[in-house]
C-alpha cells in the first residue's frame, strides 16, 4: 500500500467517480491509500459518494460538478484540482449510443466522441503532462472489451473505445521512463446504470456481468505491471479470441447476430 501511495499519491482524480465503474475505482483508491477527487455532473450523487468514501477509509475527497462534453466543464476540473497533486488520473465517464446507425441521433453520436474521446485526450494530455515534470504518476483510461473487437450496432461506441485502448497502449511506450505508468483498462459487460440501460437483453449473449467492485480491484492491482488490464478469464478469453482467432469478416457477422437477436426490436 505504500508503494501504491509513494507512486501515485497524493490524489486520484477520477472522472464518472459517483457511479458503477469509476465509483469502485475511487474507493479502491481510497482503499489504497490515496486521497481523492470525484467528477461528475450531478451534485447530490458526488456528495452522496464523498460522503461513503471519507467515512469508510477517511481520506480526503473532493468533489468537481462538471460537464465533461464541453471545454467549461474541461476547463473548471483544470482549475480545480490545479493545486492539489494528482498522481493518478482515471477518465472513467463515458458515454454511450447503440442501435442502428441510420437511425440514431447525430447529437448523442458527437456526445459518444466529445466524452469518450475529446475529453480523454484534453486531460490525459494536461495530466501528463503534470505528471511528466514531475517524475512519476499513473493513467489508467477506461475502454471497452467493445474497443478490442468490431461491435455492430454499438459502431460509433467501439469506434471510440479502440481510439481510447490505442492512445492508451500507445502512450504507454513514452511515458514510463518518464516516471509515468499509463495502462487501458477494458471491461467486458459489468454490473452498472449504464448496462442496465442499453436496451439490451444480455441474457441472449454470451456476456455475463461482473461486479464494478471486482473490475476496480483487478485494475488497480495492475496498473504499473500491464499496459492492457481485460478483467475477468471469460472476457480475457474472448479478447484473445478476437485478437488472434477472428478475422474481421467473421467478428463482424458473428458478433452482428449476436446483438441483432438481443437489441430492442424498435433499434434495429
Ligand atoms: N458497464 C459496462 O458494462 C461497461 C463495459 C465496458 C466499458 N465501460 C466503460 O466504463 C466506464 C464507466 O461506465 P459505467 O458503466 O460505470 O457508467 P455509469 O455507471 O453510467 O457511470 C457514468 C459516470 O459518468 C458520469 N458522466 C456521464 N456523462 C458525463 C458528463 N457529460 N460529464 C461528466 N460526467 C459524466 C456520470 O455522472 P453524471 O451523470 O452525474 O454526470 C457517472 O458518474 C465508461 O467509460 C464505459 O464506457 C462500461
């Protein structure tokens, strides 16, 4: 736990902290050692989740309502946390569309790319940059076992997940001997808000949720050691199975029926 702290301490700033994934990883970085700082828009949830984490692990936590789809809300988490150190920076939001691309709102498709992408890159560069000067620091980015193989009908969300999982991995080779451990974390189906409402039978797939509370614990436990975190043996095996087993003609089709037969009709 110290080394965990001497490496990423002072505080993790953890965007989508108040909810499923990014909620588990900030009290697994409480649970480390590490104060935090909480993103999001809704202030009650921030607060709710603040007041959980300094009561079971007593650290200091610090909350940020912002809006991650815009360069004020960018702008606001900057000048917020600009005095505190950060040496663990987790974009955890996102934000995701599904559904037959010809159908689907224009709008929601630029908000899949302006939280999953824009606001990723912004503050992964800023806080590197930080963390860079400094010597030492971790990333860990949140993509998607979507990020790793085609997801037909979710096209626009996988598109940005395997921008994050590359940027990721890419980073990765520059920064660690800078002092900074960047790593992807990509999670298969889990246990949050946003699976509950994709409008998809997952009972139909093959999927099987996991719980945030383990995917946060696996991440955190890696991060420093591998660049590319899948959690889960059923997820690992299927992101191995489309890296090297499945050419895209068949993903494409296989995972298209996949979905095809689980998604509400009225997407199709
Ligand atoms: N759940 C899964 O099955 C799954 C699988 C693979 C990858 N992922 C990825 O894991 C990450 C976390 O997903 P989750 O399932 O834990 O989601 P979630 O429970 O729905 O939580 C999303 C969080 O992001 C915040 N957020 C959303 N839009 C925002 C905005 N415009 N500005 C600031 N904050 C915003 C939400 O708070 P407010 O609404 O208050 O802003 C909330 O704290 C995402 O990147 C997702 O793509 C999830």
């Amino acid at each position: 736990m110290k080394s965990f702290q001497n490496k990423y301490g002072e505080y993790a700033l953890i965007t989508g902290g108040s909810s499923g994934i990014g909620k588990a990883l900030a009290f697994e970085s409480a649970k480390k050692g590490l104060n935090v700082i909480l993103v999001a828009r809704k202030e009650d949830e921030l607060n709710k989740t603040s007041e959980a984490i300094s009561r079971q692990y007593g650290v200091k936590v610090k909350t940020i309502s912002a809006d991650l789809s815009n360069d004020e809300g960018i702008n606001k988490i900057i000048n917020e946390s600009e005095n505190l150190k950060v040496g663990l920076f987790i974009p955890a939001a996102g934000y995701e569309t599904n559904g037959l691309f010809s159908k689907t709102n224009l709008e929601k498709e630029m908000m899949v790319i302006n939280i999953n992408v824009v606001s990723t890159l912004k503050l992964t560069h800023y806080f590197s940059k930080k963390m860079v000067s400094e010597g030492k620091g971790g990333i860990l980015l949140v993509s998607s076992l979507s990020g790793h193989m085609p997801n037909p009908f979710f096209s626009n969300y996988a598109g940005a997940k395997a921008y994050v999982l590359n940027l990721g991995v890419s980073l990765a080779g520059e920064l660690k001997e800078k002092g900074v451990d960047v790593a992807v974390l990509s999670p298969g189906l889990t246990n949050t808000p946003m699976a509950k409402n994709t409008g998809v039978d997952w009972n139909k797939t093959p999927m099987k949720k996991m719980e945030a509370a383990k995917v946060a614990e696996i991440a955190l436990n890696k991060l420093g050691k591998k660049i590319s975190i899948v959690p889960g043996g059923r997820n690992n095996f299927m992101a191995f199975m489309a890296k090297y087993m499945t050419p895209f003609s068949i993903g494409t089709k296989m995972n298209a029926k996949m979905i095809r037969g689980a998604l509400s009709p009225d997407r199709l």
